[in-house]
C-alpha cells in the first residue's frame, strides 16, 4: 500500500511538470507574436529616422546649396557606412528641369 501512495505522489509531481511546461510553451508562444511585432516596428522607425535626414531634400524646387548639402551628406554616409549596410546612390534625372535654373551674375 505504501508502494502504491508513492507511486501515485510521483505520476502527480510529473503530471503537474507536465501541466507547468505546457503552460510556459503556450507564454511562449503567444508573446512571440508580440516580440516579432515589436522587433518590426523597431525596423520601420529605424528606417524612418534613417530616411528623414534625406527626405528633406526631395522636391521639385531644390536650390544648389541644397544639392550640395546632400551630395555631402550621401558621401559622408557612405565613406562611414559599415559592411552591411547598403551605399547610397543619387541618380540625376535633370532632362526635363533644365530651363528651370537661373543664375546672376555679381
């Protein structure tokens, strides 16, 4: 009889074990879908605060000193940017803007 109680007391403990990993995987489970949530939001403003610092150069209207501080500013991120990072590249398309710039003459 003695044999048997203390069979029962370790299918209980193990039972309980069973019952206490089962809740921690089901924890798990529903908050990865919180974390991975998380982790992209954290991408996307990352990638935001990254694109503001050229954003503010985009136009039809954008003056010389403008271009200039962008050109600068592509190169200075470029010559510091690491391994993975991808470089930055401007493509001029200034066909049909041509007549638009003027100059004086001082």
């Amino acid at each position: 009889m003695e044999n048997a109680s203390k069979a029962l007391i370790i299918a209980g403990a193990i039972l309980i074990a069973i019952l206490l990993i089962s809740v921690g995987l089901v924890v798990f489970n529903s908050t990865k879908g919180v974390t991975d949530q998380a982790g992209e939001l954290g991408r996307t403003m990352s990638a935001e605060v990254f694109n503001n610092q050229f954003t503010q150069y985009f136009g039809d209207r954008v003056s010389a000193s403008n271009a200039n501080q962008l050109l600068n500013r592509v190169k200075s991120y470029n010559s510091s940017k690491g391994t993975n990072e991808p470089e930055i590249t401007i493509n001029l398309n200034s066909a049909s803007s041509l007549g638009q710039f003027s100059y004086r003459k001082l």
